[in-house]
C-alpha cells in the first residue's frame, strides 16, 4: 500500500511539472579541446592536448541571468622517453579527464550575437593507462570563461567558448584551456 502511495504520489508531481512553463534556457552539445598541464604524474611530460566534447544546460533566471551544468570528456595520449638502468624505455601514456561543473552565466543579445561570461566550480576526474597502468584522482575544478552564440534561425545557434579551468590532481595544481565549438538550441 505504502509503494503504491509513493507511486501516485511521483506520477501527480510529474503530471503537475508537465503542466508547468518551463523557464527559458539552451542545450549545447559540441566538440572541445583541452590543453592540459600533465605535471600530475611526476613524469615531466609536455602538456597533452585531449580531444573530445562538451555538454551545458543552461536555465534561466532573468534575460541576462542564468545557471548552467556543464559536463565534458576529453581523451588523449603522449609518449615520452624515459632513462633507466637497462637503457631508455619508450613509454606510452593515455588518459580521459572529465569535468562536472556549475554555476552562473551573464549573456546579453545584440542582434544575432548573444556574448557570454561565466564562472563555475565543481569536480574534475582523471584516468591514466598505457603503457604502465596508471593512476585515477578526483579533484576540485573551478572554471572561468566566456564565449559567443550566433544564432542561425529560429531556436538554433552556433557557439565558441573557451574556459580557463584549474584542477588540483595529485595534489599538484594544474592550469587548463578549454576550446569548444557546437550547436546550441534555445528554448
């Protein structure tokens, strides 16, 4: 009795949000390159550039205020050379890095451009493998950055963004470029 109680209570509060007007918003989906610095692992390796996508959902609190999620995945790897006591070893190292993030975006319309800033905080998550089975780490990320919707017709639109993003992994903090292009639409 007690289950289906819950059950007719969840199907009235869906009916009642069905019912209700959604504020106004976007969804961007697209593709997003990363530069990362790859001092994580103590193995003095360049920065990786990671390549892979990103998603936001953007809701609206005034015209010119919102609150967005935002969550990407970008994946990569890099070879390096390293000394040892039998001679130098050729070593291999992938890595997927994903990003969860939130928080608040300014925009403003002129005509068919609508610019953006934003500022969000939240978790980032690495994987290493390759050659050497590598590490995982989970670490605080804060991102900060902006970029600009072109709207093509109707709800749809075109956008660049870029994020500075900072992570902590390994207890080592990291200073991250994040580049995305896709389509937005608006609702």
């Amino acid at each position: 009795m007690i289950k289906l109680a819950c059950v007719g209570a969840i199907l009235f509060l869906f009916a009642g949000l069905a019912n209700a007007q959604l504020p106004g918003g976007n969804i961007f989906f697209g593709y997003s390159y990363e530069n990362t610095n790859s001092s994580t692992l103590d193995l003095n390796l360049n920065r990786a550039n990671l390549n892979g996508w990103e998603a936001s959902f953007e809701g609206k609190l005034l015209p010119w205020v919102g609150l967005v999620a935002d969550v990407a995945g970008h994946y990569g790897s890099q070879d390096f050379v390293e000394d040892t006591p039998i001679g130098p070893l050729s070593i291999n190292v992938t890595g997927h890095q994903q990003e969860y993030l939130f928080g608040p975006r300014l925009s403003v319309p002129v005509g068919r451009l609508r610019p953006f800033a934003e500022v969000m905080v939240g978790l980032a998550h690495i994987h290493t493998g390759g050659t050497l089975p590598g590490p995982s780490n989970t670490s605080f990320a804060s991102a900060y950055g902006g970029g600009l919707d072109y709207r093509l017709f109707g709800p749809l639109a075109l956008r660049g963004g870029g994020d500075y993003i900072r992570t902590n992994f390994f207890n080592t903090h990291q200073d991250n470029v994040r580049l995305s292009f896709g389509a937005v639409f608006r609702f």
